[in-house]
C-alpha cells in the first residue's frame, strides 16, 4: 500500500510509539493524520489533526468515525500496563483495565473503522502488539494476558477482513524505550525504530512486524516444547 497521500488514525498518538507513528506517517508522505488521544490537548505538532478518543469510550470512537470518516490507515497503538497486578495475589483490577484497554479497546476501534477502510479500497489496520502476545510474563501476567487475547484479535481480523481487501498487520516488539517500559533494565528498542519497520511493512503488503532480535528468536521458539 502506497502511504503518500493516505489518510491515518493512530490511537494513542500522544506520546511513545504513537507518536513515532505519526512522525513516521507524515515522513512517509501521508496526507493528513488523525492524532486519537484521551485528551487532544497533549498531541503536538502543527500538521496533525488532534482528536479526542478514549478506546473505551463508545461516544468517543463513534464520534471518532463520523469526524475521520476518510481513513485509508488505522494503527491501533492505545495501550496500558497491568499496574500493579500480581501473578498470586493483590488486586486485579489493573488486569481487567488492561483488558478492557489492550483487547476489547482495540476491538471497538476495528469494529467502528472496517467498513470506513472498506469504502477506500480496504486500506490497512495495524495492531502494536508485544512479543508477549505470545509467551507469559509472570512479572507482569495481565499486561501479557491481554498482549495474547489482542494477537488472536489481529489474526481473526487478518482472516474476516480478507475479502474487503483490509490489510492487517500486526507489529511484535520487546521492549521499547518509552515510558511505559520506564522501570523494565532490559534491553530496548527506539519508539522510531518500531515505526519505521511499520511503515515498511505497510508499504510492502507484509502481515508481520518481529521489530526486534529478542521478538524474532521467540517466534522461532514456539515450536519447541515449553520449559518447566
């Protein structure tokens, strides 16, 4: 898919990947892009079009489509951590909005722009997704959980929104070097770096982003049989 001159929605566009995605979007030649933030406020940059959206907030993504009803590229990057949730006890509450943010957010989102990229050729939906879409963290099991149901949500998209010609990309990474991983001291790749090999694959027709080595040696693993 040609990016220049596309129209794009990022989510969470305020910050980290989001915003290296709108960054990337507008290097690549796109023609407007759409900034989805929960407060519009905090989006910077002149060429971008600030637009409320809170991924669990049904007014806000209906709003959301009838104002961007031109979009021939949606990246779906809204996202959170599990807070504080343990593997073994404390509350769970910070898995269920991870949950409700992560999987039934972008959910929502796909469910509201399909049939918009369906009326401009198909376009492209991409999902940031983690290289724990497909292995547990018990350190962080909600956060992974939630990485995991939003795989298998990309995949069913993959196979449903073939026909109208959408496609779907889904973008595995380790760790990136933005705030939400501000406490991990493991190895991280840039925001920019996720981005460009993004738009990459946009471009090129690729289903698949593995951004990173760490996400690349998991892939080739999962055959294996699991460790005790």
């Amino acid at each position: 898919m040609d990016i220049k001159g596309s129209v794009a929605l990022v989510t969470g566009a305020n910050r980290g990947i989001g915003h290296a995605f709108v960054r990337a979007l507008i290097e690549y030649g796109a023609a407007k892009v759409y900034a989805g933030a929960r407060d519009p406020a905090t989006v910077t940059g002149e060429d971008l079009i600030p637009l409320r959206l809170d991924v669990t907030n049904p007014e806000d993504i209906a709003a959301a489509g009838a104002t961007a009803d031109d979009v021939t590229i949606v990246i779906n990057n809204a996202g959170i951590s599990s807070g504080d949730t343990g593997l073994l006890e404390g509350s769970l509450d910070g898995a269920r909005q991870a949950m409700e943010v992560n999987y039934f957010g972008t959910w929502a989102v796909c469910r509201a722009f399909a049939p918009i990229l369906q009326r401009h050729e198909g376009g492209a939906l991409v999902n940031m997704l983690s290289m724990t879409s497909w292995t547990g963290r018990p350190d962080f099991p909600g956060y992974a959980a939630s990485k995991a149901a939003q795989w298998s949500l990309t995949d069913s998209l993959r196979q449903g929104l073939r026909e109208q010609g959408t496609l779907v990309v889904g973008v595995h990474a380790g760790f990136a070097d933005t705030g939400l991983s501000a406490r991990i001291d493991e190895p991280k790749i840039t925001a920019a770096e996720v981005a460009e090999q993004t738009m990459q694959a946009i471009a090129n027709g690729r289903t698949e982003v593995l951004a990173d080595e760490p996400t690349r040696q998991l892939k080739a693993s999962l055959s294996q049989t699991p460790q005790r």
